[in-house]
C-alpha cells in the first residue's frame, strides 16, 4: 500500500457525510420517508438526490417544493422532520465507513498527523454516529454545524479548523465528496481533493485548475503522491 504521501502533509481535513462515512443514502432516505409521512411519494432516484444535495444548500428544497407544492410552506418544521426520520435511520446502526478510510485513518493516527472533521452536520448526529463506529474516535478535532456561521460552500468553517489546528508551514490537504465543500474548500491554503464518481454530471470533466479528483479514498491511498 502506498502511503509515503502522508507524511508530505502537516494537517489532514475531511468532510464527513459521504466521504468517511455512508450516510448520504440515509439523508436520502429520510428525505423519502418524511414526504410519506405527509402522504407524498417521491420517485427521485439516489443520483438525483444527490446532484441537488450536492449542488447548493437552497436546490434540494426548491426541487421538494417544485414537486410537492402542497407540503407545509414552513421549511424549518419540514426540515426539523427530516431530521428526526433521519436520527431514527441512525438508531438502526446502518451507517459504514466508506471504502478506504480504514487504513487511511489508521495511518494518519500511528503516525500522529493532526487531523479535523469538518462538517455542516451538528454534533447531535456526530456524537450517535461515532459511537457505531469507534474508528472515528481516533479524529481528535471535529468542527460542526454549531462551531461556525455560514456553511459551505462558504469557507469560513475550514478556514475556522486551520486557524485551531493549523500551524505556520502547514502543507494542508483537505478532502470533500460535493461540489459546494470543495467550493468551501478551494477558500483556503488547502490542496483540494475531491471524491467522488469520475463521470460525476455535474463537473463534465471541468475542475478547477489544481484540484485533484479520485473515485474513492482506496484509490487515493495508491495514486496520491
């Protein structure tokens, strides 16, 4: 396994949702679930989901409403709704690390390289989440949702995690799996890296100038150098 590259970083920042772990599908799910709850069935697909969740932070409720123009005009109700079908998927201990995170981890802990999370989920859901999967402990610093103001694809919760964790000389590197953490991300000194499928629809082949792209973070364990 190639991991000499580790040591070429000073500090590691990940995203959470997506990217360590596969929680994307149970926000998909309980997204599903809530508009049940109201009597709505929804046909999206994953891949639809995720091109809007992924997109900006108003996308995804516009297209709910754009489909669904009788559920409750008051987001923040329908949102908090959401969030309970989502707390319950939880419960259930379905969430997996994602594929190479494992050893990635592993690494970065024996090699005590400093490393944050840096997430827009609160840390509500962090705390049930890290508790299935004891791995996730070995992160000593975890930036959420309650620890900034504006969220990605703002920069200001990454720029917050460099600003603690950070130290002059840095090379930082940092990892996201949507369009709006990189956006997040490339407002910082941090070499961007984004995971996500090669044929993704909504990149078509058009990333910015020096941010690296991999299919997961197994292959990055053996390209990135």
């Amino acid at each position: 396994m190639h991991l000499d590259w580790v040591s070429h970083f000073q500090l590691f920042l990940f995203d959470f949702d997506g990217l360590l772990v596969n929680t994307e599908r149970l926000h998909y799910q309980a997204y599903m679930n809530m508009l049940s709850r109201h009597g709505y069935s929804c046909e999206w697909d994953f891949g639809k989901f995720c091109s809007l969740a992924h997109l900006n932070s108003e996308a995804l409720r516009e297209q709910i409403y754009l489909d669904f123009p009788d559920l409750d005009p008051n987001w923040q109700a329908v949102y908090a709704e959401k969030k309970e079908c989502y707390k319950e998927l939880l419960a259930q201990g379905k969430v997996e690390l994602m594929k190479g995170v494992e050893p990635l981890l592993q690494e970065l802990s024996q090699r005590e390289i400093r490393r944050a999370v840096v997430t827009n989920s609160p840390l509500e859901q962090i705390q049930i989440i890290k508790k299935g999967l004891p791995l996730l402990q070995t992160i000593p610093h975890w930036i959420t949702r309650e620890d900034y103001l504006r969220p990605k694809p703002d920069p200001e919760c990454y720029l917050r995690a460099i600003e603690l964790y950070g130290k002059r000389g840095d090379r930082i590197v940092g990892f996201e799996d949507s369009l709006r953490g990189l956006k997040a991300l490339m407002g910082t000194p941090a070499l961007a890296v984004l995971i996500s499928p090669l044929d993704h629809p909504l990149i078509d082949g058009n990333l910015p100038a020096g941010v690296l792209h991999f299919e997961s973070l197994e292959v990055v364990l053996y390209e990135l150098r």
